[in-house]
C-alpha cells in the first residue's frame, strides 16, 4: 500500500519503517472514523497493552535484581498507565497523525490524553505484528528512554521514604490527592498534596502527576522528619 507524506513523517518521528503500513494507518484510525471498509484501532490497543506490559516488566526485572514483587508493582504500572503512553505520543507528535471524526477532531482530540494513549498502544501493536516482538522492544525502549531508570530512582526515594516512615507508626500509607490542575491539555501542570492520618500535609506542583507526588512527599517527610 502507498505511503502517505502524514505516515512517513511518523514513520521518522517513531524510528522505523513499516513493511505494511497499513497496520500504522489502523493504528491511528480511532473508533469516530471507523466504518464499513475502515478498521478502528481498538483491538490493536488491546494489543499494544500486552507488549508494552511485557517489555516493561522485562525491564524491570533487569534494572533491579533484589526488588519484590510488592517493590515493582508500583512502577511496572507507573510505566504503563495511559498517562505515560500519551505522554510519549506527544514527544512523537502522534496526535497529529491521528484518523479522528469531525466530532473528536472539534473537540481537541488530537490532545486528549485517552485518545493519545490508546493510539500509542496501537501503534505498539502494529509494530509488533508487523516485525516482531524485538522490532517492538526497541522502539518501546528508545522511545520510553530514561523514564525506566527515573521510576526505579523515583520508587526508592520519596514516597517510599515517607511511606516507610508512616508504617514504622502505625499509620496507613500516605494519601496523594490531585488538588489542582492548570495549563493547556497538551502541557498540563498538577497540583498534588500530600496527607498521613495524623493530618500532616504538603503540597507540591510539576508537569506530571508523578513529580508532583514525589515532590509532595519530600515536602511532606521534612516537615515531619523535623518533628521526631
């Protein structure tokens, strides 16, 4: 099938050429364009979802020899929780390739974080039934780039941290809830704080869900840690 100029731009952007590129055409085709003749890319998020869990357990596995199965549950699925895919999408300027309905399209679809993350599992999928499970290890790496190794930084630090210092008290694990949100969809910022069972807060602000929860919980633990 003929390439268009849309699909070999993404193709540069993603690092890799289909050998059919119909299945990257699928992979952005959402569901409101989807139609007799025209698949959507439901089951090849479905898909993608599988890969992209495999490889990413995978990694973990490697980068951290000693973690538990209780230590790496927490950044397996900060890894591949729909916020981090979309948040690759838009490195990759996925959402500009995007197959959407005149009303998705009206409504800033090409931003939303759901359809930029389901998209991003599609298109895992398509490279995997396209090439192979190595072609999709690849790009899923490159692509992720340092945010494995930053989750492994980033489990053992704050929130464990302060999660550990709750527990050595008696207390429930530390609450973390979004309290404000600003900024465009692409470029959101959060607001998060910070809370343990004997009312203690913190509060913190950052591009990303996860920095504002570890900032929040550095807060959080100096201002008790100054306490003891």
């Amino acid at each position: 099938m003929k390439r268009s100029a849309e699909i070999e731009a993404l193709e540069a952007r993603l690092g890799l050429r289909f050998e059919r590129p119909d299945l990257l055409r699928r992979a952005l085709t959402h569901s409101s364009m989807s139609g007799p003749g025209r698949e959507d890319n439901q089951r090849l998020e479905f898909l993608g979802d599988r890969v992209l869990g495999l490889v990413m357990a995978e990694a973990l596995l490697a980068g951290d020899r000693k973690a538990s199965e209780g230590q790496l549950a927490p950044r397996y699925n900060a890894l591949v929780r729909k916020e981090a895919c979309a948040e690759v999408a838009r490195e990759v300027d996925l959402g500009a390739a995007l197959k959407l309905g005149r009303s998705e399209m009206m409504s800033g679809g090409r931003r939303k974080m759901a359809l930029l993350g389901d998209a991003m599992e599609a298109v895992i999928a398509a490279v995997y039934l396209d090439a192979g499970f190595d072609a999709a290890k690849e790009m899923i790496l490159r692509l992720w780039g340092d945010r494995v190794a930053q989750v492994e930084a980033d489990a053992r630090d704050a929130k464990t941290s302060l999660q550990e210092w709750a527990q050595a008290r008696g207390m429930a694990p530390p609450a973390y809830v979004e309290t404000g949100r600003s900024g465009p969809d692409h470029a959101p910022v959060f607001t998060i704080e910070a809370r343990l069972d004997n009312g203690a807060t913190a509060q913190a602000t950052a591009g990303s869900k996860r920095k504002a929860e570890q900032q929040a919980a550095a807060a959080l633990l100096d201002k008790v840690g100054k306490g003891d």
